[in-house]
C-alpha cells in the first residue's frame, strides 16, 4: 500500500513540477494543518501538592499546558520563608541574594516529588513551564507543611 501511495505522489510531482502555485491552483487543499510559531507561554492555572504517605515527602502535581509545542515543567521548593523578587530574565532564574536552599526539578513530567523535607517545617512552592519560546511567568506560590 505504501508503494501505491508513493507512486501516485510521484506521479503528481511530475505533472505539477513541484511548483507550489501549480498546486495551490488546483484546489489542493492540505489534511494537515501547517506548522505555527510557537506562542509565549501563558501562567500555569493550577496545580496541586499532596503529602505522601513517606515522611518528609510531598508530590507536585502540575496541570497539562497543551497548544505550546514540547514543554518542560519546572518546580521549585523553599524552605521557610517565601522568595521576594523571584524571576526570570532571559529565561534565567534570578534569586535574591541571601536566598535560603531551593530545590528544583525540572523536566518533562507534571508530576514532581520533593524527598527529605523536615517534618514540621513549611515549604514554599513554584511553578513554571519553558518552551522554545518563551518561560511562563511564575504560578502563584502555595504553601504545605512537610509531615
């Protein structure tokens, strides 16, 4: 079947030269819909976070961003206190200086997991997506206390 079809599309590159216009007059109209720029990626809606039943670990669970090509999600925890002036300039983060220790996972997962937190202790949590493109702008911190 692959060959039948491989024929007929040499066949009609013959008959129309490969010339786009020669195409495009026929009334060919194409099946699948032509690539697009990618767009800047819009802030993450929502996402949730879950202690597990391990001490000293909570999960991250970041909802799907479809339409923006690949995207890799990003998810970053402080210990303590939450960050002022966090941001991204040149699709670099920037911490303030004096930041306490953040943990960062980043990859092409929603779901994070966040290990060895003191029990007691809050967390702060953000949340980010890259493309190509663009970096989102930082979800909204959440904050959870580790069990």
């Amino acid at each position: 079947m692959q060959n039948s079809f491989g024929c007929y599309a040499k066949h009609f590159g013959c008959l129309c030269k490969f010339d786009a216009s020669i195409i495009a007059e026929s009334g060919f109209e194409t099946s699948k819909e032509v690539a697009q720029r990618l767009q800047d990626l819009e802030k993450i809606t929502d996402f949730s976070l879950k202690r597990s039943e391990n001490t000293g670990k909570v999960m991250v669970n970041i909802t799907s961003l479809n339409l923006f090509g690949v995207v890799f999600y990003g998810c970053s925890c402080v210990k303590g206190q939450p960050l002022d002036n966090l941001s991204f300039i040149t699709r670099q983060l920037f911490l303030p200086e004096g930041t306490p220790c953040v943990r960062c996972v980043f990859n092409k997962l929603r779901k994070k997991v966040f290990s060895n937190l003191k029990t007691g202790e809050f967390y702060y949590f953000y949340v980010f997506v890259i493309n190509t493109v663009s970096v989102s702008p930082l979800r909204d911190i959440r904050k959870l206390m580790a069990a």
